[in-house]
C-alpha cells in the first residue's frame, strides 16, 4: 500500500514545495484539488495541457505519484446552466488528467439542490436517477481520455451507502468508472455504531471497482462525528488493510484531516497497522 496525503493539509507553500515537503515526510503519493493550491478558478481556461506536463515534471522530480486529481462540483443540481458548466468543468480535469498521468479524478455524488447541501432528498430514488443521467457524459469522455472517474460514496451525499454506490456502477456499467473509498464517509450519528457490518457490506458490494482508499478517523461528541487523523478516533482500520494487502496491490491510500503537525504520525500508525494485518 502506497500511503499519501492530501496536498492542501502539507504546510502553506507553492505546489513544488509542498510536494517536496510531501516526500520529506515520507509520503509516497498525493491528492491534488488544485483549486485548494493556487489561486485559479479551475475553470475551462485554466487547465491548459502545459500546466499538466509542469506538475507532472514537478510530482515526478520528487517520486510522489498523484493519486487524485480532485474536482468536487455537484452533478444533481437542477440548475440546467450551472449543471452543463460543470460538466464541461469535469471533463476539462479528464482532459488534464490524461496528460497529468494521476490515478483517478476523484469526486463525490452531490445534492438535488443548487447549494449543495444535504436534505432528505438526498437519499431519494429520484436523486440517484438524476445524478446517473448527469453522470453518463463526464463518464463517456473519461472512456475517450483513457482516464478513469472515482466516485466517493458520502452518507450525507446522493451516492449514500453500499446499495446505492451499487446502482450507480451497474446503471453507467463502465471500465472507467471505478470507486474511492472512504470508510468514514459511509458513516453518520444515525449509523456508526454499525460501522464494521458497513464496512464489511461495501468491500463485499463495491470491493471489485475500489481505485483507492482514503482513511481518516472520527470521534463522537455531543451528539456529532467529527472526522480527525487516522490513529486519533475510534477506527478500527484492521479489516480494511486486510481486505487492501489481499486484493489491491500497490493501492494508493491517501490520508485526510491531518496537520503538518500529526501527519507523519498519522502516517507511521497506519503503516504499522498494516504491517500487523
């Protein structure tokens, strides 16, 4: 397993130097939400074949692979303008991505609202619906790209749970279209003392198109969880590093909700985990 992190949780820096500070502390990959690093829109202008092949040169100067390219815009908006600008937005991060040589553009499922916040809605029939029909384009130019789409199943997202995740992959039933998982992110007040049974239902329900993996930890205060660094939460990370070393070789495993201060000890705890497994 390949341990990364996300770029905009290094310390402030230009992209060079937080990718040079992402291998001095031992990370051997990264995910990359370049409107997080720089202060471009990341709209259809922006991303030009040549800043691809710079930070190409820039990831590959330091041996970090870029394991996402991110781009987290909502594709169940019933906004009809907003909606066709994001697609084109997607598929200008495909276009980059085929030049850029990352693992996966990574995004998320979205709301059927224009603020892109949770409602009820949100586990509907008719949302799921929506956001397969708005996906079937971005999807059919990451098949012509050569370029593969990870969808992240979110609870408080369209896409909310294993079943759901299932539907999408079976309805778009693409190559390209594959999976990142993150085991938190399946979970909510409501559920996560279920978590093991969730987890163990999303390998066995999605396990085949996983592309990789991000960890983080939670805690649960007042009422909430609240997501934290690996190693500082309630996790067990133990079946999901199994399920990785037995049946994805190589995986890119990317941590979130770190500092530049506990990421090397984030790190170093999941790396020992998965040694132990």
């Amino acid at each position: 397993m390949q341990v990364g992190i996300r770029l905009h949780d290094v310390a402030q820096g230009t992209i060079e130097q937080r990718a040079h500070t992402a291998r001095e502390q031992g990370f051997s990959c990264a995910h990359i939400a370049l409107s997080k690093l720089c202060d471009y829109k990341m709209t259809l202008p922006e991303l030009t074949p040549g800043w691809a092949m710079y930070i190409k040169k820039v990831f590959a100067k330091e041996d970090v692979d870029i394991a996402v390219l991110g781009c987290y815009l909502n594709l169940a908006t019933p906004d009809k303008e907003a909606l066709a600008k994001t697609q084109e937005i997607y598929k200008a991060h495909l276009r980059f991505a085929s030049i850029l040589g990352c693992g996966v553009v990574g995004t998320e499922t979205g709301a059927p609202n224009k603020e892109y916040k949770f409602e009820e809605a949100c586990h509907t029939e008719e949302a799921l619906q929506t956001f397969i029909t708005n996906l079937r384009p971005v999807v059919r130019c990451a098949e012509n790209a050569g370029v593969i789409f990870a969808l992240e199943p979110v609870y408080k997202h369209i896409m909310w749970n294993p079943k759901q995740t299932r539907k999408v992959l079976d309805a778009i039933d693409s190559p390209n279209l594959r999976i990142i998982f993150d085991p938190v992110n399946l979970l909510d007040i409501s559920n996560y003392e279920r978590r093991e049974e969730i987890f163990a239902e999303a390998m066995e329900t999605f396990g085949d198109e996983i592309a990789m993996i991000h960890l983080k930890d939670f805690t649960v205060e007042e009422g909430k969880l609240n997501a934290c660094a690996a190693g500082s939460g309630m996790m067990n990370y133990d079946a999901i590093l199994k399920y990785a070393k037995q049946h994805k070789p190589y995986v890119h495993a990317t941590l979130e909700n770190t500092t530049p201060e506990n990421a090397v000890k984030a790190r170093e705890f999941i790396e020992k985990r998965y040694e132990a497994v």
